[in-house]
C-alpha cells in the first residue's frame, strides 16, 4: 500500500533582496502555486533505507547526494525513528527554471513521508522543511504568501480569484549561486512589494501587473540572454505585466483571462518552449 503526493510549482510575483544575513541573501517576494507539479509515489520499506528513482525532464541521472528528495525523505527518518521508503518522482516541473521543482519535491516527500507513516504534524513538517532549501517550507502548502528572511518565513495570504499565466522556457538554465554572486557586484534598486501586495488582496490583476518585480533579472540576463528574449517575446502581445521567476530562467507575462493566453500561445513563433498555467491553492 502506497500513496501518491503532487508537489505543485511556484511562480515569484515580486523578489526583492533585502540585504545579507550570516552570508544568506535576504528576501521579500510574493509568491503563488501554480497547476502544474510533479507526481510523487511513496512506498514503505522494512529497512531505513530510501531508494528515490526520478523520471522526466532529463532527471534520470541526478546523483542522489544531489537530490533534494533523497534528504528530505532521509531526514525524515533520522526525525521520526520510521522504516524508509521507496520513492518514484514524475517530474513535469521544469528543472532549472525558477519554479521551485527540487523545493517541491523535498516538500512533497516529506507529506508522503508523514501520510505513509502518521508521524509529523505541520510545525514538525516545516522545521524538517527549512534546512532543506528556502522555497520548501512554504511549498508544504504552497498557495499564495509572502516570504521573508531567508524565504522560511511564510505569511500565507488569503487571495480570492485565479490569475492566469503564459511561461516560456528558454534554452538553458541559470544557475542560482551564479546569479546571486553577480547581482552582489551589480547596482540594483530596492523595490517595495507593498504595491503588488494591495494590488493582488484587492484583485486589481492591471495594478498587479504593472508591480510584478525580480531584482535577480538583471544578473540572470547576464547569464542566460534567453531570458531577455522571452521578456521581449511576451512584451510585445501586450500583456498586463512580464516576471522573471526565481533566479530564471523561466519569464511569464500575465493576462486578464486564460483566453488570453490560449490565444498568445496560438500566435507565438519564438522558440520558447511555452506552457498555460494558472494560479492554484493546493488541497492539502
């Protein structure tokens, strides 16, 4: 007997930088799930061995002292005294994009691992969460909120309405220490998130678009001139606002309706690899 978990992406509305704490990046950022995750099946063992086989977006062959998974479920063991588990990830998150895909995964085998075995409630969930990665704790739950500090601390807001999203995925990915070490030797301006903030409880989608903010976007061109490309690609079917998510290298615009962006997607000629999605409060 098993149990199937589906860890859902995250797109950034705003990330700012606040400054530097004990050589961590300080942020503020909106952020939201989005229909589109990874699908986790768990299995126990009668060992305390975990074994986590990937499959999708080229993820095959990830050495498992690099997967984010394979802590999160070893940790969990550590945690709660449990046998292991046999884990099987189908990834459709994709992977060096900005989206939260190996965050998600560390956060969904850590639910799997408590549905399997009925051990850790969601404080418990969320330390184990934090020392994996900035993105995991809020990802245990995902929805809309604001992360602050190291991204661990999770405002969770209450957001009526979807919004809707045409991403494109440029060739190549960015890598995140790469960025984060060049936007430290760039001159970039703190921006407030308070206006997409008001903008998005009030469900103004125009004011929230014209506020959509990632301080990372400059450095990240610097690194991947895809991600440049895709901004102006999407620019130019006049959306309500264009983002970068994370650290890139994934850029989405935002439309009123996902007629919209059903529409965009049947027009664009660029060579992005481009997906719809929408915003989405998982069922936890």
């Amino acid at each position: 007997m098993g149990v199937r978990v589906k860890a859902f992406a995250k797109l950034n509305l705003t990330l700012a930088i606040t400054g530097l704490k004990d050589g961590y990046h300080m942020l503020d950022s909106l952020v939201c799930t989005v229909d589109l995750f990874d699908l986790i099946k768990l299995k126990k063992r009668k060992d305390n061995l975990i074994n986590v086989e990937m499959h999708g977006q080229d993820t095959e062959s990830l050495p498992p002292e690099d997967n984010n998974a394979v802590r999160a479920a070893e940790a969990y063991v550590s945690a709660f005294g449990t046998c292991g588990a046999d884990i099987k990830i189908f990834k459709n998150i994709p992977v060096g994009a900005g989206m939260g895909g190996s965050s998600a995964d560390a956060a969904g085998v850590l639910r799997g691992m408590a549905m399997l075995y009925g051990k850790g409630g969601e404080r418990d969930l969320k330390k184990l969460a934090d020392t994996l990665g900035s993105d995991t704790g809020y990802l245990l739950t995902g929805g809309f909120a604001r992360l602050t500090d190291r991204g661990e601390m999770v405002e969770k807001l209450k957001v009526n309405g979807r919004l809707n999203f045409l991403l494109l995925l440029p060739d190549g990915g960015v890598s995140t220490a790469q960025c984060y070490k060049l936007y430290d030797g760039m001159s970039c301006g703190l921006l407030p998130c308070e206006p997409a903030l008001n903008a998005l409880l009030t469900g103004d989608t125009q004011g929230l678009g014209k506020s959509l903010f990632n301080a990372l976007y400059a450095p990240a061109v610097k690194l991947c001139a895809g991600v440049e490309t895709a901004y102006s690609e999407l620019s130019v079917f006049a959306p309500l606002g264009v983002n970068m998510t994370g650290s890139g290298s994934g850029v989405y615009a935002l439309f009123e309706t996902a007629e919209m962006c059903a529409y965009v997607k049947s027009r664009y000629k660029g060579k992005c690899r481009c997906i719809e999605l929408k915003s989405y409060i998982p069922k936890i």
